[in-house]
C-alpha cells in the first residue's frame, strides 16, 4: 500500500507529465482527453477516499495538469478555464 507522502509525490510528477505530454497540442483535444482522466480519476479513487475527496482530487489533478502545459507553452500559471470545465 502506498503511503499519502507517496501517493502526493506521484501524483505531482504525473500531472507534470500529463502537461508535458499535452504542450503544443490545441486546447480543444486537451480539453476532451482532460474530462476523460478527471471522470477516471473520480470513478477510480472514490471507494478509497470518498466521491468528495475523489472529485476535489481530479478537479485539482487536472488543474495541475493544465497549469503546466500552460507554463510549457509560455502561457504563465493560470489554466485557460475551457479547459478544466
């Protein structure tokens, strides 16, 4: 079992990949693949930490995620709002 400490540092360095990952695609196609990994996020974490807490996590995942890309792209910090919506 992981523990929370674990569990944080992967998901800091996934999201920084999943941005990684999306730098220079079009906010149309990161957006469609963004709302697929938030419902996965959602569906796959709610037994171990709750609906609640599963949405806040991928709502927060994807926020990082964008937020990255963004900073990649030289777009600054702040996630164009299409995009987590």
């Amino acid at each position: 079992m992981m523990t929370p400490k674990e569990f944080t540092q992967r998901s800091v360095t996934a999201a920084a990949d999943l941005g990684l990952f999306f730098a220079g695609m079009p906010d149309e196609i990161m957006a469609a693949a963004m709302q697929g990994i938030r419902a996965n996020l959602e569906a796959n974490l709610a037994d171990d930490f709750g609906v609640e807490a599963a949405a806040s996590f991928a709502k927060e995942f994807v926020k990082a995620a964008a937020g990255h890309r963004n900073q990649i792209d030289g777009g600054g910090t702040t996630p164009r709002s299409h995009v987590l919506n």
